[in-house]
C-alpha cells in the first residue's frame, strides 16, 4: 500500500521530513504511519499519526474546500494580490540595479583615470575585475526581471486547480499539494496553484488556508489561515 504524502511532509517541530513507516500491533495486524525522522535522531518528540487519519485529511480538505467557487476566487484574488505586490517590491533587482550602478561608476572613474595618463600596476587588473562584475550583475538582472514576465491571471489559478481535482485522488494530491507541516496540535498545508515555472523554482508556488478542526486521538488538528 503507497503512502499518499511521501515526501511532502515535515515535521513543525524540528523541521525533518516525516516518513512513512509501519509496524506490528500486538493483534498481529499491521501499522501504517507517518513518522518523523527526528525521533530516530532523539532530536524530535513528535507523535506519530497514523498513515489514514493524515491522508484522510489532506484529502477531505481539498476536495472540499478547493471545490467552493467562491473559496476558490477570493484565493485567486488574494494570490494575485500578493504576486502583484512583489513584482513592484522586487528588492533583489533593485539592490541589484544598484550594485550595477557603482560598478559602471567605478569603471568609468578608471577610463577617466586612464584618458588623463594615470595609470598603475593594478589598474588592469581592476578594470577587468569590473568588467566581469558588470556582466555578472547584468546578467542577473536580466534573470529577475523576466521573472516579472510571467504572468499568472485568475483564471490560471482556477483552471489549474479544478483541473487537479478532476484527477483521481491520488494524482490531484500529488499535483496541488507542495508540502505539509505537520505540528502536534495543527497541520499546515501549502498547495500549488500554477503548474507554470516557477523562477525560484525552491518552494513552487503554494498557498494555505483555513479548514477547521479534527480530532486525532487525544488533539485537535488545526490547518491555518490562508496566507500567500
């Protein structure tokens, strides 16, 4: 039997990947869970949760949250927002405008040097340590502002998440889940809403959001409130 989650889920306590793994109860009878690998370590005291009561979860809350249209176009808008609000912050290609700025201010401070006769034993060294540094730079602002370039509209949104869910269970938790934190008192779970590259391309693009509560045992898990 696979485990749904495999490789998405970490452990909010001390940041492992939770596994999958099973056991022999004392009726026999198998055991299938989630564990973290911190325990192992002795580094982590996380319980482990039983392999259906997480997947059971997971896939109640997007079936019936993702479902709602309404639910489903203020999470579109809201990431939107959010998108929209970082391509005007863009805090790397603007340091990076800047670390350019100097360097071409340096290397003309040397060409102008140089039309006046001074010159040393370094200045050809430095001016081709500039050069190189311009290019760097250059090149990676070209890189951050085709990122602002790849644009993602509602619809997108939409479209890639309903698509998911017309997927068989399995198949949809793979597309639209990125990733689960799993805490002992509440689970977060972060979903893909694009299937278009992602520049960073580390996290992909993922949001979470608020479902309610289930009782595991002795604990209520919680999943959050939307953030993007």
């Amino acid at each position: 039997m696979k485990f749904l989650l495999k490789n998405k889920v970490y452990c909010g306590i001390c940041g492992e990947r939770i596994t999958s793994d099973a056991g022999t109860a004392r009726d026999g009878s198998l055991k299938r869970y989630y564990k973290c690998i911190g325990r192992e370590k002795h580094k982590c005291s996380h319980p482990t949760i039983r392999k259906n009561v997480l997947e059971d979860l997971v896939i109640e809350t997007t079936y019936k949250v993702l479902s709602d249209s309404q639910v489903l176009t203020e999470i579109a808008d809201r990431i939107l927002a959010s998108l929209n609000s970082e391509k005007k912050q863009n805090h790397t290609a603007n340091a990076l405008k800047k670390e350019l700025d100097k360097a071409r201010t340096s290397l003309n401070n040397l060409l102008a040097a140089l039309e006046k006769g001074i010159f040393t034993n370094g200045t050809k060294a430095r001016m081709e340590e500039l050069e190189n540094k311009i290019e760097t730079i250059e090149q990676n602002l070209m890189t951050e502002r085709s990122k602002e370039k790849i644009k993602i509209s509602e619809k997108d949104i939409v479209r890639f998440i309903k698509n998911a869910l017309l997927k068989e269970p399995k198949q949809a938790i793979w597309l639209l889940v990125n990733k689960i934190i799993l805490y002992p008192e509440k689970v977060e779970i972060y979903y893909n809403y694009t299937d278009k590259p992602d520049p960073d391309d580390e996290n992909h693009r993922a949001f979470s959001f608020y479902k309610g509560d289930i009782r595991y045992e002795n604990t209520t898990l919680k999943t959050v409130i939307l953030h993007v």
